[in-house]
C-alpha cells in the first residue's frame, strides 16, 4: 500500500530502501501475495519483477520457473502464507546461490516475454526518431524566427511546410501518438513554446472538424502567435510575471498589437493575424486587448488562447512554480472553466487523458511510473515508464496499457513527493515538450 512518509514523499511500505527477507515457498504461493522475483526481467513472461498474485495462472508461470521460493512483502500482501518466516541476509544469498537455473531461452512461458520485449525494443526506436525529429523541427523554426523580417516571404514558405506536416500527421494519419520529450529536447524556451503550441493546436484539429485549410491557419498563427515579443524587452521577458510593475505588465500586454503589427509587415493574412492579436482574449471577457468575449473571438484564436494557457502553467518564467500536466488540465477545467471555450476544452482532455504526457502516476499495481506517449484517440491506454530498482534505468520497462489491460492508472503523484531513487530514476520532465509521431505502422504489439 503506498504511504506518504513523515516528510512528505510517496514510498512504498518499508521496501522504498530496505530488501524484503522474507520468503515463501512455492507451495505457499498464494493469490494476494505481494512477491519479487529475483530474476532479470527478460527471463520471465511478467510485466514487472515485483506484483501482487491476482490469478491462479500466475502461481502456474511462478511455479514453472523453477525457483524454489519467492521473497515476498508483507505489507503490501493481502493475505499471510501458512508459515511464513524471516531468513538471515547471509541465508537468503546462499538460497538464493543455490537456486535452480532460469528457464530455457525456448520455453514457452517467455514466448509472451519476447513478444513484449521486441515492442518495447520498436518503442524505443520510435521514440529516438521522434526526439530527432522535434529537434530538427525547433532548429528549424528557430533559424526561420531569425530570418523573419529580412526573408519574410521565403520564410513563411518553410514554415508553412513545417505546418503542412502536421496537417497531415493530425488530419489523414489513423494514429498519431503524442510524446512527452526528454530534458535533451527543452531547447531555447521561446521556440519550443511556440511548437509545443503548434503541435497541441494541431492534435485538436480532427475532434473540431476542421478543414485542412482552416488547420493550415491554425497551425501558423500558432507558431508565430507570440512574435509581438520581438519588440518587448529582454529585461521584461525574463522577469516573473508577478514582479511587473504596472507599466511593465502593460508593455508585455502589447506584444498582441505589436504581433499584427509586425505580421501585416510580412504580408501574413488576416486570420493569422486574428490569431495574434486574439490569442490572450477569453470566453468571459476578462482577457486583452480588447476584453472580447467568446462569440467574438474566432475559432483558431479560442484554440491557441487554450492551448497557450495550459503550456505556460506546465513551463512558466520560473519553473519553480510550474504545474503537472495532470494539475494544469485540473485546474483549468475545475476553476477557470469559463474562461474558454467548453468544446476545446472537452476535446483537449479527450486527447490528452486525464495524466497528459509528463504526468507522474500511481498505478493499480502499486507500480509508480511517468506517462510518456498518448493515442489522442484512445488517450486512457497510454505507454507508462515505470520505476523497477531490478532494472537499469536505460533499460526501463515501458508498459503500454492498451495491452496491459489488467493495469490502470489510479492517480496523479507530485514529482516533488517522490522518494530520491526513483525521481532520479523517472527524471521528470523541468520543461513538458510534446512531438508526434505519425507512423502509420501498427502499435507495437499488435497484429
């Protein structure tokens, strides 16, 4: 059962730092007991090396890998064995020495184990494909950002090719998955702002029947909705939003009049600029320039104006106070509902889940893990990295729960809660960046 300890972290039980010495036979095996197994993760058919019993199947694969006995933890079991003992440390190793081999390779209860580790291993790889993929793109923009002004024309063409990427991915591809990327990925903060946006925007797009066209206009008013910042100050830029002085804060407001500004100077249409110049409005009238409420502001604009919102809660000036994903979609849905339009802000937790990529979570099998890439159209079932001191970290175990579906998430953990070992062993993420992936190849995993 997971505890919150005297200081506030999330630990499991005694076994956060100690090893379990007690130990049952397998003639003791029984369904709620909570069991490790001393084995390397690839020389047995389970998902994780320490679980609770919840079938008789699982005491048949227990008992078919040979092992005499199996340490068990009392504390998280349901039910105690029949005559269940501690063993010394040095008597455990010596059983432990003395214990029958690992199956062979070609049994038949690790079929099911190759299976899951050849998805993981093609995982993996897409993973890596994606990472470079989003930073090609964020080199890209960053360099056309640059060249904005002196090469507009030439520079909205490459972006409006970045755009049409993501059109494609997000409108005519089955299954695109969204992927919270590594620390390696955060990149200058302004530009992997401006993408996370673009990317987030676009993921919308298909669930509100947009057209290509109308996505193609959604997509460049996203990536360029904050260029009135050009013109703001670096001094101001850089500062907490709740340490502006008044005219500091109206000078930062500007940046939506500058952005029009500078967007009809490059020759940007009229609903890119609307997305501009919009972007910070709100649904109740309580936002700027103009306090417009949502019948006045137009459709890209209310999406950018969401997704904006929720990006700069997950990666504020001062990261410090920065939210979950898990807690940013909470809060926007539980207190600043009205402040956006009802229909985007359904199909933003349609596609992102309850625990977006990023979100640290809790397990049904009391396994903690962090969630690292969402179907948008199946967003309960995403892949989870779980925390397993049996494994290396650069091996972790990736579960993904379309598969796994005896295995669910129950709630949302604060990264700050965690236990040392397994915040340096999940890293969370100091700056949630999203990239797709648009391969039309089957799930791995699936026939």
């Amino acid at each position: 059962m997971w505890i919150i300890a005297p200081q506030g972290e999330v630990r499991v039980g005694k076994n956060t730092t100690t090893r379990s010495n007690f130990y049952v036979s397998v003639e003791q095996l029984r369904i709620g007991l909570y069991v490790f197994i001393d084995l390397p993760w690839f020389q047995h058919p389970f998902t994780l090396n320490s679980f609770r019993i919840a079938s008789d199947d699982q005491i048949r694969d227990l008992r078919a890998l040979g092992e005499p006995r199996f340490r068990y933890d009392p504390e998280r079991s349901d039910v105690r064995p029949d005559t269940p003992a501690p063993i010394p440390e040095a008597a455990a190793e010596h059983a432990a020495a003395e214990a029958p081999g690992a199956p062979r390779e070609d049994s038949p209860v690790l079929s099911a184990k190759q299976v899951r580790i050849h998805a993981l291993a093609e995982h993996r790889r897409r993973i890596e494909q994606v990472d470079k993929a989003f930073l090609k793109s964020a080199s890209i923009l960053r360099n056309l950002n640059r060249n904005l002004l002196s090469r507009p024309a030439e520079t909205l063409q490459e972006m409006g090719r970045l755009v049409e990427q993501m059109v494609l991915a997000f409108l005519e591809h089955p299954e695109v998955t969204l992927h919270v990327m590594g620390e390696k990925c955060g990149g200058d903060e302004t530009y992997s702002h401006g993408l996370n946006v673009s990317v987030l925007c676009m993921m919308l797009t298909k669930g509100l029947d947009f057209t290509p066209e109308q996505a193609r206009i959604l997509g460049l008013g996203a990536l360029l909705h904050d260029i009135g910042l050009m013109d703001v100050p670096d001094r101001v830029l850089k500062k907490r939003p709740d340490e502006y002085t008044k005219p500091e804060r109206e000078l930062r407001a500007m940046h939506c009049e500058f952005g029009v500004r500078i967007g009809k100077q490059i020759g940007l249409p009229a609903d890119v600029l609307a997305v501009i110049f919009q972007h910070h409005e709100m649904a109740d009238g309580t936002g700027y320039p103009l306090g417009l409420k949502l019948d006045r502001i137009t459709q890209p604009a209310r999406v950018v104006a969401l997704v904006n919102f929720y990006d700069n809660l997950c990666n504020p000036v001062d990261l410090a106070q920065a939210m979950t994903p898990h807690e940013a979609l909470s809060f926007m849905f539980g207190q600043r509902r009205n402040k956006f339009d009802g229909v985007v802000l359904q199909q933003m937790i349609r596609c992102l889940g309850v625990y977006p990529p990023g979100s640290i979570v809790m397990l049904s099998n009391d396994a903690i893990g962090m969630v690292m890439s969402v179907n948008p159209a199946k967003p309960l079932r995403p892949w989870v990295m779980v925390y397993d001191e049996g494994v290396p970290k650069e091996e972790a175990i990736l579960l993904d729960l379309e598969q796994e579906t005896e295995i669910n998430i129950t709630k949302s953990v604060r990264p700050a809660l965690l236990p040392p070992a397994t915040y340096a062993y999940l890293s969370p993420r100091r700056r949630v960046t999203y990239f797709f992936d648009s391969s039309t190849q089957a799930r791995p995993g699936r026939e």
